[in-house]
C-alpha cells in the first residue's frame, strides 16, 4: 500500500543541480544523433524474435555459426527463474516464447541435457508441453514438421478472392496483420517444409505425441461465436482438395503480387521482423532464386535488425528512427524553444519522410483523402501511422516556422481524414473494429484488429488543438467526447501503445493542456489525483506490464522507471502542477537516479506491441522523456 507523500522530507529545489542534470542528458542525447539529424534507438523485444531468427536461417539452409552462436548467448542470458522465458523482464513464464527459445537453442547445438535446457524443458512440460503454444508458434512447428498441418488454422490462400463486404477480407484486418498473413497463406496453403539440414526435432517438448494429439484448439473454445469459427474451420479444411488446381495458382499469384507490391524494399515489408520472414520464406518457396532482387531485398532487410556486439546479438521487430527523432527534438526545443544545430537538423530529417503522394493501404476506405502522415520505420510508404504523425506535426509546430506551415496543414487534413465513427483515432486504420475476427482460430493472440485507442487519439488531439484550424472543431468537438468516455472510473487512461494507464494518461493530459477547455478540467483533475496515488515511496513511478492482464495493478507493479516517471512528471505539468510535493518528489527521483553518463538505465520493458502477446522497451524512452520533463520543470520554475 502507498503511504502519503507527507510522511516524506521534501528534496530542496536546487536551479544549478536541475541544470546540471539537463545539460548531462542533453549530451548523452546529442552523442546518439546521427550524422543527418536523427536518432534511431535500440527497439528491443522478448526472446521470440531472435528465437526466430534462429529457426529462419535453418529454414533456408541460409545459417551464419557465429551470429548463431551470439543469439543462442542472449537467449541464455535472458532464461528466467521458472526455466522457461517470459514476454518481458521480470515476467511470468510464456509457453510459445519458451517454446521457440528451447528450439532455437537446440537448433544452434544445445544439448538436451544441458542443465538450463532440462530447466526449460521440464518448464514447458509443467504448463501442458508444446502442443500449448499459441498459433503462431504451431505454424513454425508444422514448417519443421513438428506437428501435423492439422494443428495450425485452415488459412486458405483462396482468401484473396474474397469480396471486401464479405465477413472475412484482408483489408477488414489490421495493416500488421494483413502483412503477416497474405505470404503466411502461401506457406500454409502450400504446406511448406523447411529445410533443417540438422534435422533437429522437439519431440520431447510434447506430452503427447504430436500425431496422436485430437484438438489442439481446446483452448480456442469459448463463445458460442468462437466455436462457429472452429466449426467453419473444419469444414473447409475437408473441402480442401475439392479446390481446383487452377483456382489455387491464381490464388497464390494474386497473394503474391499483393505483398511484393508492398515489399519496401530493404527496409522490409510493413517494417516489422513477422511479416518479413513470412516474405522471405514465402519467396523462396515460389522459386525465386537467391540471387534475385526480391530475396536479396528481403535478406538484407531482416539482416538490418540485427543488432550485435562482441559476445552476443539479438534481432530486433522493428526500428523506431521516426518516433525516437520526434521525441528527441521534443526535448531539444524544450530547452531552446528556437531550433538550435541539432534540432533543425532533426526537423529537417523528418520533414523529408512526410509520405504525401504513394499508395497506402489506408487509401481502400479513404480513396479520395490524398497523403500527408509519417511512418514509423526510415520508409513504409505503404503504412503511414496516426501516431507518429501527429506526434512529429505537433512538434514540428511547436517549432513555430512558417516555412513548415504546409506540412502541418497537410497532416492534419489527413488525420481528420482518418478519424474512425466513434470519434477516436486508431494506428492504422479507420473503423478497423471487426471484433468477431478476433475469434477465428487463426486470431488466439486477439491483435487482429487496430480499433482507435486513447493514447493515439490524444496525440491526434494535441496536434489539432495547437494547429487550431476552424475546420477541425467538428472532428476536435467528437474526439473530446471519444476521450472523456474512455477515461477510467479511477481517473486515468488505458494505454495501447505504452505501458500502461499512466502513458496513456500523460497521452490525454498533454492533449487537454493542449486544448485548454475549462469543461475538461474535472477530468484532468481526476486524472492528476490518480497520478499522485500511484507515486511509489521513492518519489517515482512505475507500472509493470501485468497490469494488462489485471487492471488492479493500473499504475503498479514494479519499481519505479525513468520513463514513467518523466511521464507522470509530463502529466501532471499539464494538469497545472507547477510546485506541488508529487511534481517536486518526481523531479527529485529523475535527478537522482541519473547516472554518471547522463542517461537513466533500467531493464523494464516499457510498451506493449500488442497486449498480454508481445511487448518491448524503447531504449530511447529512458532518455527524451526525462530529459523533456526536467527542462519542462526548469522553464516552470524560471517564470514562476
């Protein structure tokens, strides 16, 4: 139980200290900018990635020993106390992560009998074996023939055919999921084999032999809606080999000029690790030889998320130079409200990403809405997002050039363009809120969908409110609404893309800051006495990711980060703190928690990908934001 911050001496406010940790942290900034302006920090997930990477290269028969051997290392390394892995750092065991890690680890020539591979292995066989792993995780096994095909879903590539009013279209889907499984459709709907020149197996990860195993979506059978997928999921997989041979080619052809289409060269398809692999596995399976263009493109892209040291490497799920290079000038223009070296160097990097003119998956719903967003990753023309947009627009506007003016305006039409029936925002997509997609066997992680969010819909609020154009009061006057009913009966926001309810509610604080409506004041001040109560003893804050799975723990969990703790900061400056002992004891926490580099260190993931599934921490969080709030702080203090 917290106790009242009053029983705590408060830290004496000290302008030389405060400038001292800003000046330190602004160097460690600068010393991670590249040359061109932008910064682009480590995006570091759990153990199944590099996992994956591992099993991608036996696969292909395409193996590098000493890159193996550096993962099977930060596969080790990052095993946890239960013997198996978890989803983020001090996590609960993770069936389909241990699973893949044990397999990976063979693969690059573990002994079964190895101490940490008993561990593993008893852990896995302890929480109902391998025939428990998720989908995603029985695909990969039925590659490498561990498991009969009949254990994944029946994900015919005849789904291109589909009409897009149909129950079931891609383009009904989220922009990840959509990436992911039109080359997926291919390997499933060829049955492909991997090559494995190994051979290795895991049998022994089954309490049951894989053959012999009737059901393996026992655990998929809740709802009278799920068990109609499950029964539809039988029926075509009978009917299967009434489907004409010409009917499957033509399928294949039209899912594969579909994600070649969207290849992005070697940056990778939509940018992320999944739907790369699956491209790349899906290429070679089509008979592209190695030497052509496309397999060499994706080789290379997947090859660019690597990242390796001395003794060790792990591959990342993506890369972040866009949200890490906006976030980064955002606490540079913090400091110097007039752009300095550094900082026009960031904006120009960005300015020259906006995507106006290519063809976008967001274009089959929004066919006359011409461009104006920003993408994640250094290129995805394909899949500009929300957030990043309107998170660089408003940063880019604090700036305050004229110059930039037509930029902005073209943001923010495409972000009005994007706003969804309810009045919030998604990542992606617009009205992306099929639920019952959500419960076909093939969806057991239940991230198919892209619905809007709060924390996005903030970020597009902050935006819209600073730029305030007449034209968008409408679009403003329904996402406050959006906003105000997402907000939860203990005064904070959930957060989609941050862990958890406190980013989500900084998101929406800096957004109603932004707006300066009287009429939202109450739930500011709901939102900022919620922040308060959540303050850990220390002075800081942090939340684990568990409380995805039990909002009990909202704002809990675990000790206190960098991160959350500038973000809590943040939030609280713009629900009108400006001396209070909660904002003074979180300032404190950050000064003195700095280290002597000028940089925060933590290992707590920070975000979730997608979640209760998937997570990851932004290295560059423990950075930009604490640096952004202790000049914030310093700018309050100076005019008071």
């Amino acid at each position: 139980m917290l106790m009242p911050t009053a029983r705590y001496a408060l830290p004496t406010f000290s302008r030389s200290a405060l400038q001292q940790s800003i000046a330190a942290a602004q160097q460690a900034l600068r010393q991670h900018q590249a040359q061109d302006g932008h910064w682009c920090f480590e995006f570091e997930a759990d153990c199944t990635i590099p996992a994956e990477y591992i099993l991608m290269m036996h696969y292909m028969d395409d193996r590098d020993a000493d890159l193996q051997a550096k993962i099977a290392v930060y596969l080790r390394r990052h095993q946890g106390d239960h013997g198996g892995w978890p989803l983020y750092h001090g996590g609960q065991f993770d069936m389909s992560a241990s699973v893949k890690a044990y397999y990976a680890l063979k693969l690059a020539g573990d002994a079964p009998e190895a101490s940490h591979m008993q561990r593993a292995r008893a852990a896995i066989l302890a929480h109902g074996g391998a025939e428990r792993a998720n989908v995603f995780t029985r695909i990969t096994l039925a590659l490498f023939r561990q498991v009969p095909w009949r254990a994944v879903p029946f994900i015919p590539v005849e789904i291109m055919f589909l009409p897009r009013w149909f129950p079931m279209h891609i383009d009904k889907v989220a922009s990840w999921s959509r990436t992911v499984m039109v080359p997926l459709f291919i390997l499933c709907s060829r049955k492909a084999q991997a090559k494995n020149p190994t051979g290795v197996g895991i049998p022994e990860l089954f309490r049951q032999a894989p053959d012999e195993i009737h059901d393996y979506f026992v655990c998929a059978r809740k709802g009278i809606v799920a068990r109609t997928f499950l029964a539809l999921d039988r029926l075509g997989r009978t009917l299967e080999p009434l489907i004409p041979a010409w009917i499957r080619n033509r399928a294949i052809r039209r899912a594969e000029a579909w994600f070649i289409a969207r290849l992005n060269g070697v940056h990778g398809i939509n940018g992320i690790f999944p739907a790369m692999v699956n491209a790349h596995e899906a290429l070679a399976l089509l008979g592209y030889p190695k030497e052509h263009p496309y397999r060499q493109q994706t080789r290379q892209a997947l090859q660019n998320l690597l990242v390796e040291r001395a003794q060790e490497a792990y591959c990342q799920p993506c890369v972040s130079p866009v949200w890490d290079t906006c976030w980064g000038l955002r606490a540079l223009l913090e400091i110097a409200p007039e752009p300095e070296e550094d900082a026009l160097a960031a904006m120009h990097w960005l300015l020259q990403r906006q995507i106006t003119d290519a063809p976008g998956d967001w274009q089959h719903l929004r066919p006359h809405l011409r461009g104006g967003g920003w993408a994640f990753q250094y290129e995805n023309s394909y899949y500009p997002d929300l957030d990043d947009t309107a998170a660089v627009a408003w940063t880019l506007h604090r700036a305050g050039r004229p110059e930039d003016r037509p930029a902005l305006e073209r943001a923010a039409d495409w972000l009005v363009g994007m706003q969804s029936r309810n009045g919030g925002f998604g990542a992606y997509d617009v009205d992306n809120t099929h639920y019952y997609l959500n419960e076909i066997p093939f969806a057991d992680h239940k991230a198919l969908l892209d619905p809007p969010t709060a924390d996005v819909s903030g970020r597009v609020l902050t935006f819209l409110a600073a730029l305030n154009r007449p034209q968008d009061r409408p679009a403003i006057d329904r996402l406050v609404k959006y906003l105000l009913d997402q907000q939860e009966s203990n005064g904070s926001w959930f957060g989609r893309w941050g862990s958890n309810y406190i980013y989500g509610t900084w998101s929406v604080l800096i957004a109603f800051a932004e707006l300066g409506d009287p009429t939202v004041r109450p739930a500011m001040e709901r939102a900022a006495a919620w922040l308060r109560a959540v303050q850990q003893e220390d002075g800081g804050w942090g939340e684990s990711n568990d409380s995805y799975l039990d909002p009990g723990l909202a704002g809990q969990g675990q000790p206190a980060t960098a991160a959350h703790t500038a973000w809590a900061c943040l939030a609280l400056m713009a629900a009108g703190d400006r001396d209070t002992d909660a904002l003074r004891r979180g300032i404190a926490w950050l000064q003195e928690h700095q280290a002597a580099d000028g940089e925060w260190h933590d290992p707590w993931f920070n975000a979730p990908g997608f979640p209760r599934v998937f997570y990851i921490t932004y290295h560059g969080y423990k950075l930009y934001f604490p640096l952004w709030a202790l000049s914030q702080y310093q700018n309050l203090q100076a005019r008071a």
